[in-house]
C-alpha cells in the first residue's frame, strides 16, 4: 500500500509540471553521439554486464559524495592493519591494538599463506566491514550494519591516507601530505604515471553532527575558516563543508534545527564557503512521521545548501511540490545514492525520487557514497541507473554534465545558462566544446576559471569517447 500510495502523489506531482517539462529547450545532437546512443541502446539490450563494459569507459565526471573510510575496500584495510601490527578480535570482528594476547589474533595472520581458519576469519571481517552477504534481521537493520563498519576498522594509522586516495581515485597539512603520497604511489609527473594520475580529488570538509552543541559549532567554525583560507589561499584542497554521521541519531534529530541556524550565522560570516548537506536520509519507519517534514527545506534555507546530499525523504516534507519547485529554481543539486539507500534505507526503484527529481527539473548526479562498504563503484551506479530507470544515453551524459557542473571548484562554468549544456559562456561560444585548440579568448577563459577547464576536458573525454561509434 505504501509504495501505491508513493506511487499515486509522484503521478499527481508530474502532473503539475507536465507543461513545465514540455517547455525544455531542444538540443541539437551531434550525429557522433546519435551513434553512441544507437550502440548504447544496443548494448543494453544484451543485459547489464554488457552495458557496464560499455559504461565503464563513459566519462563519468565527477563523484561528489564519497567518504574516504567507507569507500575503501575492506580488503585494503586489512592489509594495512597487518602493516601497522594490530590485532583482530575474531569475537567482535574488529581491529585491535596490540599486544595481541589471548583471544587477539595478529592482522599479520589474514595475508601470506593462510590457514584454513585465517581464511574463513578474513571472510567474516569483509562482511563485518561491508554489506557483502549481508541479510537483515529484526534486531539488525541494513541501516545498522553499514554505520557500524565504520567503528570496526578504527586504529590505521593515518600514513595510509595517501593509499586510500590512491585507491578511490583532516587538516589542510594532511591534505597535502595524501596527495604526495597517492602522486608518488601513481608515479604523476613521471614517464611511469598511471592514468589514474588524471583524476583531480578535492576535499569537503565534515562535522560530526552528533556531538553537543558548542563542539559541532566550534568544528562547523573551524571548518568555515579553514576553507576560507584556502579560497583565498588559491589552493587545492578543502572546497566545501558538510555534516555527517547518522540523520537519524538522537542528537542529529533532536538538534537539526539548531545545527541549521549554526550554519545560517557562519554563512552570513564566510559567504564565499560552499556548503552541501546530507539531508533527507531518512525513510519512513526510520524516525517519527514528524521527523520527515522539514531536513531538506532547513538545510536549503537555513543551511544555505548549495547540493544536498541523498534527499530521499523529500515527498513527505511539508508542501513538497513547492519544496520541489524551490530546488529546481535555486538551482540546488541532489547527489543521488542508489546502492546506498536501498542499503541502509531499503529505499530502491520506484519508492526512490530520483526520476520526480528529474521531471521537475531539480538538478541530479550519481554518486557512490561509501563503495567500500557497498561494494560498488561508480559505473555500477550509472548501470543501475540506465536500468532501472530506463535512462538513455544522452540522460547519461546530463548527469555527467551536472556533477560537474556542481563541483565546488572556483572560477566560472563553461555554460552560458546553469544546468542548461547547450550553448557556451561568451568566450567559448562556438567552440567545439572540449577540442584540443580552442581560440586565445576560449583558452584565456579556461586557464582563469577551474570550474570551466574541467567541464571543457569532460567534453573532450566525451568526444574520445564517442569518436570509434
């Protein structure tokens, strides 16, 4: 009955914005993607292993929602474990410090040569750190075991930072350090470096939404500062801020509104901090029905989010047409996480907003959230995504195009309109979007604006791409 009724509102809301999604603008398609799209559509035809090797080359932009503990997989946490000489508790199927006495067993042991024994407690630690084999139970949720991987694998030191970026590719001294060492792990700058060296990574800053008031103010000020100093700064690093741990907690509920104003007063003090917030996390079930009415709607109005992150509750947030419609207006994007809300939430296909998102025009991106601890990465979301929600290709690219276009790098975008990817800003108009000699005003436009030079080579990539279609 839940999922008819869910069903009956979205079909009531697109509706209301039927005449609005008559209006889009029409695109004229190069006849290089037209071919990508009849391939595309023919690969997946063949099922979704065949359109993951298609995808798996797509330009897929940016990832904008990803938290580095949970998007490195266990097996790597295990390794370094073994490094750093901790120990394991096979009981609570955690790691330990040493010394590893009594039931304590050396991480050293999961690696090499194992036993039979080591081998089935290397299993269980995967599961303990992931979703993988995961089954719900009455006591334990989906929800329940994915926040609590992230106590499991606590005590690695923090020299592994600079692998952990390498492999899904703080204070700002830590950002510098990780990106030395995931440079000298992929050999960048040298005759040897891997094509992971292509990959630009850029750093939110977060606050643990959990804590008493004064604490989260005084991380939340930290942070605005910090970021600040590197806007002026002109450095690499830390772009925007955010709030984590569970929405659902006590403290995360009880002091929503409070940790809103917190950020409405530091905005009004750093307004050139970007801000993008996980709101909406939440499902029915998961808190009291009074608990779904307002998180996006603060977080946009009183946080000053400029993306939200998840936003999977927002159909039972009061008058959520004009919820919807402020979205769309303001221009403030949705990071969708699909294997991550059916995960923690169990909120998947037609239960999930992200095609009401869509029709009305609120701007959307793929992201992975923790593909660690779900075992994903990002071209298993477009996958998902193209099936489920019956995308086409040049739906694809759209989403592509918005996750850059809401990164939170400096300078201008490439496009003259926001979310519109038709026509150029005026120093590139009618360029080729993303070819190798754009004239001296386009190339003086992209070397100023950061924002702009990386939508110019996303169009690049697309080009590469589609070019053998």
């Amino acid at each position: 009955m839940r999922r008819l009724r869910l069903s009956v509102r979205l079909l009531a809301c697109l509706a209301l914005v039927a005449s609005a999604c008559s209006k889009a603008p029409q695109q004229l398609i190069p006849e290089s993607e037209n071919r990508a799209s009849r391939i595309f559509l023919a690969t997946e035809a063949k099922g979704p292993l065949a359109l993951h090797a298609f995808l798996e080359q797509f330009p897929k932009g940016a990832d904008l929602h990803v938290h580095l503990s949970g998007a490195v997989y266990a097996e790597s946490f295990i390794r370094d474990a073994g490094e750093d000489g901790l120990c394991v508790d096979p009981a609570a199927l955690k790691f330990a410090k040493p010394p590893c006495k009594g039931k304590l067993i050396p991480a050293t042991q999961l690696s090499g040569n194992m036993t039979s024994a080591s081998q089935v407690l290397y299993d269980r630690l995967i599961d303990a750190f992931s979703m993988r084999s995961f089954v719900p139970t009455t006591a334990f949720s989906g929800h329940d075991q994915f926040f609590s991987t992230f106590d499991r694998f606590e005590g690695l030191s923090s020299k592994h930072i600079g692998e952990w970026v390498d492999e899904v590719a703080p204070d700002r001294d830590e950002v510098r350090t990780a990106e030395a060492q995931r440079n000298q792990l992929e050999h960048c700058g040298t005759a040897q470096a891997v094509p992971a060296c292509h990959v630009e990574i850029r750093y939110i800053y977060q606050i643990l939404r959990g804590f008493p008031p004064e604490q989260v103010f005084a991380q939340t000020l930290l942070g605005f500062e910090t970021i600040q100093q590197t806007i002026d700064a002109h450095e690499p690093g830390f772009v925007g801020i955010n709030f984590v741990m569970p929405e659902d907690g006590y403290v995360s509920m009880h002091d929503y509104t409070l940790q809103m104003k917190m950020l409405d007063y530091l905005h009004s003090v750093y307004p050139r901090v970007p801000i993008t917030l996980h709101a909406g996390e939440l499902a029915p079930g998961l808190v009291p029905p009074e608990g779904l009415r307002f998180h996006i709607r603060q977080a946009v109005e009183l946080g000053h989010a400029q993306r939200i992150g998840h936003g999977v509750d927002v159909m039972y947030e009061d008058d959520f047409k004009g919820l919807l419609k402020e979205l769309a207006q303001k221009h403030v994007m949705v990071e969708i996480n699909l294997s991550s809300n059916e995960g923690i939430l169990g909120i998947e296909g037609d239960d999930h907003p992200f095609p009401l998102y869509r029709s009305v025009h609120v701007p959307v991106a793929l992201s992975t959230d923790d593909e660690g601890v779900s075992r994903i990465e990002i071209t298993h979301e477009y996958v998902r995504a193209a099936i489920d929600y019956h995308l086409t290709y040049h739906d694809l690219k759209q989403i592509a195009r918005t996750g850059m276009e809401h990164n939170f790098l400096p300078g201008d975008s490439l496009w003259a309109a926001q979310d519109l990817f038709t026509n150029a800003a005026a120093p590139c108009k009618g360029q080729t979007m993303g070819a190798d000699n754009p004239s001296s005003a386009c190339k003086s436009f992209l070397d100023n604006n950061q924002k702009a030079a990386a939508q110019w080579e996303l169009e690049r990539r697309f080009r590469v791409f589609e070019a053998p279609f």
